[in-house]
C-alpha cells in the first residue's frame, strides 16, 4: 500500500536530483561558454584542450563506480542517481572556479 510518506519521501528524492542535474547543467553551461571564449581569443593552453577531452573519460568511470558502490550497498534508485552524479557535479564544479581564475 502507497501511503503519503512515501509520495513525500519520492517528492523530496526527485527535487534533490533535479536540483543536482540543475547545478551540473549550469555550471557546464559555464564551462563551455569560458573555454570558447579562451578558444576565440587565442589563449587556450593544450593543457586545456587535453582536459576537456580527458576529463569526461574520467569523470565516467568515477560515476559509474560510485553509482554501482551505491547499488551494491543497497541504495534506493534514487540514492544510486546521486551517487553518479556527485563526481559531474563535482567536476563541473572544479572547471568554474578555475576557469573564473
């Protein structure tokens, strides 16, 4: 039987997620919008360029990883998608503050 808890606890899960995915979507738009602005002038580093391709590889494998830790220690759905996006989250995160720089 469904009772309100459960309505309120599904509610309370699929804000949190929304409200991480909202985070990654901004902080990448952030992240693209200022490596195309180093990319237009001239002034991207091959570091730079080396990391935008690398950095996903990474990232997936960290997401994947922490998604299947989560599954196998018996996480709810929703405790598995916050699994995997905490390392995007915390990537796109990392590539604002240093690109603020």
């Amino acid at each position: 039987m469904f009772s309100l808890l459960d309505g309120l606890s599904l509610y309370q899960d699929a804000l949190k997620i929304g409200q991480l995915n909202l985070a990654i979507a901004v902080s990448a738009g952030e992240v693209i919008m200022r490596r195309n602005m180093l990319m237009v002038s001239g002034t991207i580093t091959s570091t730079e360029m080396s990391r935008m391709v690398t950095e996903k590889h990474e990232t997936f494998v960290k997401s994947v990883n922490a998604a299947a830790g989560a599954a196998l220690g018996g996480g709810s759905p929703a405790r598995i998608v916050e699994a995997a996006l905490a390392p995007v989250g915390r990537k796109t995160s990392a590539n604002v503050k240093r690109l603020r720089r």
